[in-house]
C-alpha cells in the first residue's frame, strides 16, 4: 500500500498510529522521506516476509525520485 502524504510530520504521525493501531506482525509501516536515513529507504524496496503487507508512507516528491 502507497500512501501520499504533505510532509514529513504527516507521514511520522501516520507512522505513529498505524504501527499502534495496526495488528503486530502482520503489516510493516515504513516511511520514505529524505529525513529517514538511506538504508531505512532501502527497505520499501525488499519483499516482506510472508503474510505480511507494507504500508509505504511518502510525499510525492519521494515518489518522482524513486520513479
């Protein structure tokens, strides 16, 4: 799952409340921003383990530099 976020403090919080309210084990939120350290960002590219599904929560800026 992609989701678009305005800015950084946007995706923290998401990332906040997903990684709380969210079933343990089962989803894996990963931030993509230029605040999050390069080997974080490498992780959105890896395939989760199975069973589990990534929430990706980035800015659109983040999407061109990816894409």
């Amino acid at each position: 799952v992609l989701v678009f976020l305005p800015g950084w403090k946007d995706i923290d919080e998401a990332k906040k409340r997903l990684s709380t309210s969210l079933p343990a084990g089962r989803f894996l939120v990963l931030p993509c921003h230029s605040q999050v350290r390069p080997e974080q960002q490498f992780e959105i590219f890896k395939r989760p383990p199975n069973g589990v599904k990534k929430i990706i929560l980035a800015t659109n800026i983040a999407e061109t530099s990816i894409t």
